[in-house]
C-alpha cells in the first residue's frame, strides 16, 4: 500500500530564523503520523468483530464506542485500548517534536497549543487541545495533528478516530479574502428550520495555507478545505476552524476535474472556461462549502439519519454554499462567471465520483451526494446529457440548488430516516 504521505513544496513567505527551526521540527513530527496511520489501518483491517458484537457489547462498556479506542478480542471478550496506550511507542517521539518546538517558538502561545497537542497524544487529551487550538490567536505557522473523529463513512474507520496531520504556512491573501466571504455569507442570519440548530456565527475562525505536507488521513483524502471539530459540543461552545489547503487544490484539479471538465463538456463550452476560473471555482466551492457548515449543526441529525447522514449532510453544505453564493453575487465580491465556476467543478467531481464507484471504493459519501446532485439536475431539466457531452442551464441549475438545498435541510433538522432513505433511492 503507498504510503499516506504528500510533501508540497510551495513558495512561502520570509519566515524568521526562528519560524523556520519551528517548521522543521513541526514537519518531521507530521510525517511521523504516516507509519503509525499504517499500523491503524493494518489493525482495523484484521478485526473481524462485527457491528452486532460491538452494538451488544458496548451496553456493558460504553468505551467500546469511543472513537479513540481499538477493540480487540480476547478469550471471545472484546476489549477496548485507549489509542495512547495501543500506540505509545510511536507516539512518543512524535509528541518530544512537538514540545521541542514548543519550546524553542518565539510565540508563546503557540507553544501552549504544541504542549497541549504533545500532551493528548501520550494522554488521550484530545479536547482540551482542540479547545486550545481553537482558542489561540492565528499564528503564521500551523499544525493540526492527532486522531481526529469524522461523521464521514470512510469505509475503513468507520466510528473511529484516524490519525492525521497537516503542516502549513499561512497564505495572507488567501486569507484575507476568505474572512471576507465569512463576513457578508455568515452576516446573512438564515432562519433555522427547526429550534434543534446550534448557531455558532461569531465563532467560526477561517484560514487558508500553502499546506507542506499531509500525513494519515489527510494524505489519503486529499482534503482541500476542512472544518473542525466535528463534536458539537464543543462547536457550540468553543465555535469552529475552517482551513483551505492551496496546494491540495491545485492536485484535485490535476486528477479529478480538469480531466472530467475535458471529458465531459465540447469543445465550444470549454473555451469560455480558463484553467485559472475552475482553479479558483473549486477553491470558492470549497470555502462556501465549508461556511455553510455554519448553518447546519442540527443536534440529532446524525442519530435521526443513521448511516445516511454523512452524505446528506455533506451534500448540504454544498448546495447551500452555492446558494449563500448569491449574496456575494449582489455585493460585487464575485462575477456570474465565477458561480458559474463552482456549480461546473462540482459536477464534474460528482461526475467522477460516481463513475469510479464502478472500479473502485471511494467514500461511499461522495458517490451518494454527488448522485443525487446529478440525478436531481437532470430531473429538473438544468443539466442534460447529450451524445454523452453535458449540457448545463445556469438558470434552472441554481434555481434547482434552492429546491434541492430546502429539502436537504428539511431532512437535517427533522427529517427520518425512512423520508432520508426515501430520498436517496429516489435520486441514485
């Protein structure tokens, strides 16, 4: 199996002889998650409990259920092992890299988040350093590393915590211009569809890097934009971080939508289209994505909609990101050929999605949203398919994304699971 690493190598700003000493220490400390993501993946693999087991064992061992645990079988008993017991001895000379970077970083606060993060991967810690990092004025560097617990049927995890890491340096413009979107799309209050949503506005932090590495997890998924944590609880409280990662970007664009944007649209179509729009298309998509998460923490989504949930509510995220698109369409931040943009790296990412499911095991997730993306559109009459080449009508299409955004949300906030599988059998 590859190895579940990517080193970018991006042009970065002048960093101090300090900053650099930092970085160095915070990328051999990220690579070192790749052989210990191996070794969970290797052990996830040859268990061969089943769900029923696990679901009857755990009304006497709440731990089973934990997502920082491995379950093993011994003498026909499953037992749990706290991830910094199973993994300690790889552990250990991750967590000395980071408190020797903490220790030697002229930000004293971020050497608080390192300690922190040193801290929970010897101790299982894992909220108090995210609440850390959340907490913690936006420093140049940036690190993210540790098991991180997903809502995303990764058809390997499942309900546990991968490892992951990514390493990066702040792109200030990219930045800048990110906060400018959060402003105007989450200064538009929606109104709930039911009492059951949190509302985090004012605490959504944004970022976007020129990204160093992946490692784990992140090196597997290739995520271009990211907003954690995923524990309510804390997101209520403690609010949420969105990061976009340039360079991850620019490699979806390489593999997935500009050989699917060539393959699926004439010629004629392609020519009012420049490398540069669908390049920064997907990244807008991304970063509206990721925003509109804002608007959808519904409390018990996730119990109400079981296994469905995860595409339900990533597709969600999508389509209304597109939708909130409108707002910064009438304040001038972007052009109708920039939305224009979004919607057709979308398709194409669905696109591609559903046909590798027929080769291979994507993230179910994907294939699902991006079915009933397609499959919807069609019905609509916004997207057509002719002699194999797509015909898109923008005005249908973002009419169709407000019909298809209010029954997503519909399902979030109280929708069963019977209406959610309903949905979804309709439309894949």
């Amino acid at each position: 199996m590859d190895e579940p690493l990517i080193v970018f190598n991006p042009k970065l700003p002048r960093l101090s002889k300090n900053e650099g000493k930092v970085l160095k220490l915070l990328v051999e400390a990220g690579k070192s998650i790749s052989p210990l993501y191996l070794e969970q993946e290797k052990q996830i693999k040859k268990n061969s409990l089943i769900k029923e087991e696990i679901n009857k064992a755990s009304k006497t061992n709440a731990a089973i259920l934990s997502p920082y645990t491995v379950l093993e079988k011994i003498d026909g008993k499953i037992v749990t092992i706290p991830y910094h017991v199973k993994y300690a001895k790889l552990l250990r000379p991750i967590a000395d890299k980071l408190s020797e970077a903490a220790s030697i970083t002229d930000d004293k606060d971020f050497g608080k988040v390192l300690q922190l993060q040193a801290k929970a991967l010897l101790d299982g810690s894992y909220d108090k350093a995210t609440i850390a990092w959340l907490k913690f004025k936006p420093y140049i560097l940036d690190i993210q590393i540790g098991p991180v617990a997903y809502n995303l049927d990764d058809q390997i995890f499942h309900e546990k915590a991968p490892y992951q890491a990514w390493v990066g340096v702040m792109d200030t413009e990219g930045t800048k211009r990110l906060n400018n979107y959060k402003t105007i799309v989450l200064g538009t209050r929606r109104k709930a569809m039911s009492e059951d949503r949190i509302d985090n506005y004012e605490k959504v932090r944004a970022r976007v890097n020129d990204v160093i590495l992946f490692s784990g997890f992140m090196a597997r998924m290739k995520f271009v934009g990211i907003n954690l944590p995923m524990d309510l609880n804390i997101v209520e409280r403690y609010g949420s971080q969105i990061t976009l990662f340039n360079q991850s970007n620019d490699l979806r664009m390489k593999e997935i939508i500009l050989p699917t944007f060539n393959q699926l649209f004439s010629s004629e179509f392609r020519e009012g289209f420049e490398l540069e729009d669908l390049r920064r298309g997907y990244l807008r998509a991304t970063a509206l994505h990721e925003l509109a998460h804002s608007f959808l923490y519904y409390k018990h989504a996730s119990e109400n909609l079981k296994d469905l949930f995860p595409a339900i509510y990533e597709l969600a995220a999508t389509i209304l990101g597109m939708r909130m698109a409108g707002s910064l369409l009438l304040k001038e931040r972007i052009t109708e050929k920039m939305l224009e943009s979004m919607i057709i790296t979308f398709l194409c990412r669905s696109l591609y999605y559903m046909k590798q499911s027929k080769v291979n095991n994507p993230m179910i997730n994907y294939v699902l949203g991006g079915s009933i993306f397609v499959n919807s559109m069609l019905e609509s009459g916004a997207l057509n398919m002719i002699k194999g080449m797509a015909v898109v009508n923008f005005m249908k299409m973002f009419l169709s994304l407000h019909e298809l955004s209010d029954t997503l949300e519909h399902l979030l906030s109280f929708g069963t699971y019977i209406e959610a599988e309903n949905f979804v059998k309709k439309y894949t």
